[in-house]
C-alpha cells in the first residue's frame, strides 16, 4: 500500500488532507486483493469480490451505441400547451359560413349566415420508463459525470422516454394500443376535414420529387384549405434524395429562376411555392421504419406473450367492393411473412415463417392469426423473392378474439383495428408550426417519480402526460407510401 501511495506523491507519516484523501480513493478502488493492470470485477474469480486496488483510469463518458438527442427532433419543435383536465376539448372551425352573395338589394338585409365549428375531445395519456438501481450503486458515482448512478440511469431513461414520444407524436394509434394517444400523422389520416375532404395522398412506393411537394404545397394555398406551409418532415433518405437534386441545380442552373429547389443560406434545404417565403425541408429519423425490422430469431422479452401461429397462412385473393390494391404488375411475385405478438409488459418469440404466397396483381394478401385478446400483433413481408435476412415492417392489427384477420394492400391503409404501411416506404408530414392548428398538450411537465421498493434496489419512473391536440386537421397535409432511396452499393 505505501508503495502504491508513493506513486501519489505521499510517503509514510505524511499528513494527508480530507481533499486529497477522496482524490486517492477515487483512484484506488478498494479490493480484498489486488493486482496489476487487472481490469475492474464485481463477481468471484481470480481477482477476489470487488476491483483491484491498483490505481487505474475511468473514463467517465458514456457512448450511446443507439439514438441521442440530435436525433430527437419532431416532438422537441412540438409547441406545448398545459391543460388542467384529463380530458381536453377543443372549439374546431370548419367554416365561417355558407358562401352566399352578399350583395343585397337597398334596405334589405341578407339571409343570417352562420358559422359552422365542430367540438373535439381529446384525453390525457401516460408514458413512463421505469428504472432500477442498485442501493450500493446509487450512491458512488462510476459510469458518467454524475452526482450518482441514479442520475446517470436517469438521463438514460429520460432519452428513451423521448423516443417513444418521438414516435407516438407521429404515429400513435389508439385503435391499435387503447392506452396510447392519436400521433399528429395519425389524425390527419383518420378525420375527415372540408366535406369528407381527407388530406393525405400516396405516391404509392414512388421517389419523392420536389415538383410533387411543391403541388401539394400550392393545393394547401388555395380554397378550400388556405393552408401556408412553414415545413416539411421528412425521412433521411428523402431528405438525402432532395440534398442529391439541390446540388445538382445549384451545379448547372445558377441562373435559373424559379428552380423548385434550393439551398438557404444555413445550408438547409428549401421549396418555392406561391404562397410567401420558400418551405424548409426538414429531416426527422423516427419518420423512418429501418430501425423496425424482423428476421425470425427474436426471443420473447418481458411479460410472457404467447408466440403467434398461423391460423390460415398468407394467401393472394380478390379485392372487396370499395377496395384499391398497391399491389402492381412490378409488385406482383412470391413473398413471406413473419408475425409478432407484442402488449405494454412484453414482446413475444418470433413465430415461425410462412411459406411463400405468390401475389397477383391487384389483388390484396390476407392471413388470420391464432391470436390472444388484446394483444397487438406487429407483421413483417420479405422482400420479393428474398426469403433471407431483414423482413420490414409492414403494419399492426389488433386482436379482439381468438383469431385475428391481417390484410396487406401493400399501401397505407387504416381500419378499426389496423394500420398498415407499403413495406420500405415512409411518410411525409407537411406542417404549418402553427400552435393554433396543432400542439402537445401537457397536463404536467416530464418529471421523475420515485418508487417503492422491498429490494435493495432503489427504483423510479420518468414520465410524461399529455397527447398531441390536432385543431386544424384541413391545414396539414400527408403523404403517404414514399419510396425510399438506395444507398450505393457497398456504402454499409
């Protein structure tokens, strides 16, 4: 041990101060042994129960090896509003009444003209992460530069916390999860705005082009929406896409005058339209589904959810009265499919892979799985022709009986107890940043709750109550089923 303290500059006898006594301790963590240049244990083994007394470095960052807060975009420019009640009602006008002549005849007067809203409710939500720590680990600080592994596990969960809100403020469904909140996406798709008029579109797996969002922003301009579009949320490789075309017109049409797209001067990418100032084209990464994908080796995670099987297996059939198919003659050809069954406490095993379907040209692919009540279940298409690898996300039902039918349109579809998206494809968010058509409301702050606990663990949750208020559903606009970009070949 003295040769240990004189490396420290302290030699037998020496008066040592309280300072400099913690200084030595956070270098030399206590041992029953010691060795040398041993990494730290915790558990048995050579190197005793605890971590070896010779003075040894820490880094004290920790590297996410997922998302971070640059990737936290949507729901951190998401206006908030507080409300006061678990249910929440919004006055939504429709119109400032019938288009009637105004124009009267002398000492007449006009029929009365009255104004048409409509009342909309909305209720509160709650979102939580729970954590844990141990007694002996809460009150030493070894993993980041915080006061204590409490609030190292708390910025933890406070970012995990805001990923699920980035993704409920966007695409939320309560007809699939009773617990959860309508996203911003889904209530645009869901209510009908200006007599019937449903304000979202589909490119139907096509690449986004600046001309067909330049369109849609001067549809918005004009009657019957008088919408003025501020931004548009896109997906990276959208956003890639249109940085790939902006430079190619800053290349060879300088002089070019009413180019529909271009770079501003901090670099971010704009759309002219007729409507004011140029449209920021901004990109959200939680818009993309990449990161949702299946490959048949998921174990169950959590509360046990039973693992799905095939009631009837996937097959091709004729569409319905009403119905339209994404599925094209470019579409058409053999696929599988994947099932899994997922509630609040848990994820369920993979189920087993279906065999392949051979999909005809517009029609529509339907399966019924053996499934339990209220469970969701999330379903997962190959690629065409590809039964190996990553299946993608292709939509969730939820269940309300022993069998639960899926139908995959290979486009965006929603019914009671579905929402389904063409595989590989994203959304587009058109947005007016305006508080007055949407905004989150908060009924309290994020906040961390301490709890109970018999164990000699210290446990605690973050939170978040509120849900997203859409006031002006005829304002915004979404489109649906675009098409991704290819990387090159070899780029990952």
């Amino acid at each position: 041990m003295y040769d240990t303290m004189s490396t420290f500059g302290f030699q037998p006898g020496d008066e040592i101060s309280a300072k400099e006594l913690m200084a030595f301790n956070e270098a030399i963590r206590k041992s029953t042994y010691a060795g040398y240049q041993t990494p730290a244990v915790t558990t048995g083994g050579d190197n005793g129960p605890m971590s070896p007394g010779i003075p040894q470095s820490i880094d004290a960052q920790i590297v996410p090896l997922s998302y971070g807060k640059e990737q936290l975009v949507f729901f951190l420019e998401l206006v908030q509003k507080d409300v006061t009640q678990m249910v929440h009602e919004a006055a939504r006008l429709k119109r400032y009444g019938r288009r009637l002549p105004s124009f009267v005849g002398e000492g007449l007067t006009n029929s009365v003209n009255v104004v048409e809203m409509d009342r909309v409710s909305f209720k509160v939500r709650f979102m939580n992460v729970m954590r844990e720590v141990s007694n002996a680990l809460a009150a030493i600080r070894l993993l980041a530069p915080n006061a204590s592994a409490i609030a190292a596990d708390n910025d933890a969960a406070t970012l995990e916390l805001l990923y699920d809100a980035e993704k409920a403020v966007l695409f939320g469904d309560n007809a699939i999860d009773p617990l959860s909140f309508d996203g911003v996406i889904t209530q645009i798709e869901r209510m009908e705005t200006f007599e019937g008029q449903k304000n979202f579109s589909s490119l139907n797996g096509a690449t986004p082009d600046p001309d067909i969002f330049r369109a849609i922003l001067t549809k918005l301009y004009m009657p019957p929406f008088y919408g003025y579009t501020k931004c548009i949320y896109v997906a990276p490789d959208v956003h890639a896409k249109f940085h790939e075309i902006a430079t190619a017109y800053q290349r060879g049409s300088n002089l070019l005058t009413g180019a529909p797209i271009f770079f501003g001067a901090a670099g971010e990418i704009l759309i002219s339209y007729p409507g004011g100032a140029p449209v920021r084209v901004k990109a959200v990464p939680f818009l993309s589904n990449a990161e949702d994908t299946c490959d048949g080796t998921g174990t169950a995670f959590g509360t046990t959810v039973a693992q799905p099987t095939w009631n009837v297996p996937p097959a091709s059939v004729v569409l319905g009265g009403g119905e339209t198919s994404g599925w094209a003659a470019a579409n058409a050809g053999d696929y599988k499919y994947y099932v899994i069954g997922q509630t609040s406490g848990g994820l369920s095993q993979d189920s087993a892979l279906s065999d392949a379907v051979t999909v005809v040209k517009n029609q529509k692919v339907t399966m019924t799985i053996n499934s339990t009540n209220g469970c969701v279940y999330k379903v997962y298409r190959s690629a065409k022709g590809v039964f190996t690898g990553q299946f993608q996300y292709a939509g969730s039902v939820r269940a309300t009986g022993p069998t639960v039918v899926f139908t995959d349109f290979n486009r965006s579809f929603l019914s009671a107890t579905q929402n389904s998206i063409r595989p590989g494809t994203t959304k587009v968010l058109f947005s007016t940043l305006d508080p007055e058509h949407y905004y989150f409301g908060k009924l309290l702050d994020l906040f961390r709750m301490e709890l109970p606990s018999l164990n000699v663990t210290r446990r605690f949750s973050t939170n978040l109550w509120g849900m997203p208020v859409v006031k002006a559903p005829m304002k915004l606009w979404v489109l649906q089923d675009v098409g991704g970009v290819t990387l090159p070949s070899g780029s990952v």
